[in-house]
C-alpha cells in the first residue's frame, strides 16, 4: 500500500511538472526580456550622459542637435516624396498624351470621312 501510493505521488508530482515546465519557462524568458530592456536603457541613459558631459553639451545644445537631425530627415522625405509625386505626374501626362493623340485621330477621320461625303455629294 505505501509503494502505490508513493508511485502516485510521483506520478502526480511528474505531471504537475511537466505541466508547469512551460509555464515557468515563458515567465523566465519574460522576466529575462524586460532585465534586458531595462538594461539596456540604463546603458542608453549613461552613453547620453557621458556623450553631453564629454562634448560639454547643454540641454539646449542636444534639442538642437535633434532638431537638426529631424530637419534633414524631414528634408529628405519631402524630396523623396516630390520625386515620387513628379514621377506620377510625368506618367498621367504621358497617358493623357496618348489618349489626345487617339481622339485627335478620330477627330481627323471623322473630318475626312465627312469632307469625302461632301465631295460627293456637292
């Protein structure tokens, strides 16, 4: 009677662990990613630290340094998007172009057709 119940226990205990083992690994690899993040910027924090003290920099200094930064962003994004823009432009012209030059061909025959009809008929 102990042994079935002490391979009870441990088969219940097996099961227990077998079931928690997934759980207690997503917790750790949870607890590791936000020890990694915190980490992280801590590191970031210390290197903009230690960068504005190095280069003697002033609050004001860096909101001008990051202005600059996301004015030339800011630059090249217009310029790629009026690029893009003109580009589109160019080839509804072209579109445009193509479909005059078929009604005008039309118009031009219509004409003819309408002058042949007039010769005759005069």
């Amino acid at each position: 009677m102990l042994v079935l119940n002490l391979i009870l226990v441990y088969k219940t205990n097996v099961k227990f662990n077998a079931g928690n083992k997934l759980v207690v690994a997503q917790a750790n690899a949870v607890w590791k990613q936000n020890v990694e993040t915190l980490n992280t910027s801590a590191q970031n924090a210390a290197n903009s630290a230690f960068a504005a003290v190095t280069n003697e920099f002033t609050q004001g200094t860096i909101d001008a340094i990051w202005q600059r930064e996301r004015d030339l962003m800011d630059f090249a994004f217009k310029g790629m998007e009026t690029a893009k823009e003109r580009g589109l432009q160019l080839l509804l012209a072209d579109k445009k172009y193509d479909e005059a030059a078929v009604a005008r061909a039309d118009t031009e025959q219509t004409y003819l057709y309408a002058n042949i009809w007039k010769a005759i008929w005069s």
